[in-house]
C-alpha cells in the first residue's frame, strides 16, 4: 500500500508540471506518433530519442502524451480500486510505476516551462562523445603524421614488391588509386600513369579517372617534379626512365591489391588510417601551399572547379616544395567556380526523377 501511495504521489506531481493543452486532431496524432516512437526505442527524452522529429516536436509530444497516458492510467486505477478488483488494480499501479521511471526524468530534464537549451547534453540518457563528422576522414588525418610519412612508406616497400613504381608515384602526385590501371577512360586507351624525365624534372600525368569526358574533370592532367628535391622516390622514377629510354608507364594488375599493400606497409611504421588517398590528400595539401594559386592545385588534381579542394588536405599540413612539386599543367583550364557544374547536375537530376516519375513538384504538370 505504501508503495502504490508513493506511486499515487508521484503521479499528481508529474500532472502539476503538464499544461492541459488541446491541438488539433493531425497535430494530436503527430504527437502520438512520435511518442511511440520513444516508447519502442526505449528513451523519452526529446534530446536523444531515436525518431525523426525536432527536439520542439518531440518535447512537445512528450508533455501531452505524458499528461494523456498519466490520466488513463489514473482512472484505470481508481475505476479497479472502487470495484475491488486487487490484482487487476496491482497491475495498473506496477505499469503506472514503470512509466513513470520512464518519462519523469526526461520531463524535469525539459520542462514545459523552460527554455530549451539544444547546446546542452542530454541529461536523460548519457550519449558519448563522439567526433564531428569526417574527423576520422584522409584529410583530417594528416595532421598526426610526420612530414616525410610518404618517404617512410616508399622506404619500407621491398624492392621486390610489384608496386614499388607505383608507391613512388603516388608519394609525388595526385593521381587516383584507380588511375594506376591500364583501361578504356573516356573512349580513349589509358595506359595507367605516365612518367616522363625532362631536363631533372618528371613530369607525371594520367587521364583522370572521373572527368567524364571532361564534363566534370579535366581529361588529362597531371604534376611537374624537381628530381633534386623529390628524395628517394623521385629518384627511383628517374631511374627508371633512363633504363626505359626517358619514359615509363606505371600499372599494376590490381587497384585493390595496392591498396592493401599500402596499408600494410604504413601500418608496420604504426601509421593509421592510411590509403593511396592520403597520398593524394597530401599532395594537394602540399600543392595549397607552394603553389601560388588555386587554380594550379586544381588542375593538378584533375578537378575542374576550384571548390573541389575543400573535399582534400589542408594547406596548414602540407610542406613547401613538399616532394619536390614545382608546377602542375592540364589539358584545359579549371574554373574558378562552379556554377556551370551546379547547372547540369541539377538538369541531370531533374531528367532522372522525371524517368522514375518523381519529378519535382515545380517541375510537375
């Protein structure tokens, strides 16, 4: 008896802090909705709860559906008590307990008459902290490496290994991991990656791997390298050109076979979170900061856009003159913005939904 006297207790507290509130009946049954929602998931609070809605929304949902439930559950008690039906009236008390554990901290966490504060954690249900989103991505994680983390890996890649030529490559140029396999790119033969030895410079270049045709990409493009500052990988590439004649084409059978041995490789000198796009993130980052604008990192990149450099390194991790860059070249000029690329994207997605019969509603009949 003292326990259902506590709940009882509880329960006329709980109603004192809900306003009676009457919305409409779609607004009614939004709330109901949302409500169930937490009910499922376990957890009331309005900051952490697993549905769709706003923190407004679900704070909302939860005093009214609350003050609902509670008055429910009240009259089902005091109707079973009056008709002397003990069990059945026990049954009620326990589940009126329950659902107060339940919602009763997450209301005097966010009370009707308070003033959310969305800066502040959830004081219901303890969530961890977690890293802002891309924290764990190939740009953010330059700053934890060495500046000659790229040399390190070239170091330790045995003579032997079938990608020697192509880790070397990569320590010096922005070329994508698939761009180092030999294919049809844009209905003209791509070799893989092209090295060329002019006068103690190499020049490095492919086909980029997604310029469709150049609509979205430069076609080909590619970097300058001082061999004399290119360290220990420019230098085997140099050699590698004077055995050849003064060029060499670099291509391995397996884009996914060098991914793995690079990270294998970085992984035995205990760096994380490293693939052929971190090379390429670092090169970039490299290019930010010893080239003198933007429009040449671009094309270095094979990017068409400027904007597109956001998405890589920044210039604060990379080095001047890092690996020796000295210049980039590309078929044609980037642009410095992108508003003919917004253009036919959006054209591209309108003609795509209006296939799938989900044109938008500016666009319907």
């Amino acid at each position: 008896m003292t326990s259902l006297v506590e709940t009882h207790a509880r329960m006329e507290r709980l109603l004192a802090l809900l306003p009676e509130r009457t919305p409409s009946e779609g607004t009614m049954r939004q709330y109901r909705g949302v409500h169930e929602r937490m009910r499922r998931a376990g957890c009331y609070d309005p900051m952490a709860c697993a549905c769709p809605a706003s923190y407004n929304r679900a704070r909302a949902a939860l005093h009214f559906c609350a003050r609902e439930t509670l008055l429910r559950l009240k009259a089902d008690l005091e109707a079973r008590s009056r008709a002397g039906e003990r069990k059945a009236a026990s049954l009620t008390a326990e589940a009126l307990a329950l659902y107060l554990d339940r919602v009763e901290p997450a209301i005097l966490a966010h009370p009707p008459c308070a003033d959310p504060d969305y800066r502040a954690a959830s004081p219901f249900r303890a969530k961890p902290d977690a890293p802002r989103r891309g924290a764990g991505s190939k740009k953010h994680s330059l700053k934890d490496k060495p500046a000659d983390w790229r040399e390190q890996v070239f170091a330790a890649t045995p003579e032997t290994s079938p990608y020697k030529a192509a880790i070397a490559a990569m320590c010096l140029s922005t070329c994508r991991v698939g761009e180092y396999a030999e294919t049809i790119r844009d209905q003209q033969y791509s070799p893989g990656v092209r090295v060329i030895k002019r006068d103690g410079f190499l020049e490095i270049f492919t086909i980029a791997q997604k310029s469709h045709g150049g609509k979205y990409g430069l076609s080909m493009s590619g970097v300058t390298v001082a061999i004399a500052q290119g360290g220990a990988p420019a230098a085997h590439l140099a050699t590698m050109c004077d055995e050849a004649g003064g060029a060499i084409e670099i291509a391995v059978e397996s884009t996914e076979g060098l991914r793995k041995a690079v990270g294998r490789i970085a992984a035995r000198l205990g760096f994380s979170n490293v693939s052929p796009n971190s090379f390429r993130a670092q090169c970039i980052a490299d290019g930010k900061v010893t080239l003198p604008n933007a429009e040449m990192v671009a094309a270095g990149a094979g990017h068409c856009s400027i904007r597109s450099q956001s998405r890589y390194g920044r210039a604060e991790h990379g080095r001047r003159g890092g690996g020796g860059l000295v210049g980039t070249f590309s078929e044609r000029q980037p642009r410095p913005a992108s508003v003919e690329r917004m253009v036919r994207f959006e054209a591209m997605r309108l003609t795509r939904a209006i296939e799938r019969g989900r044109a938008p509603p500016r666009f319907a009949a």
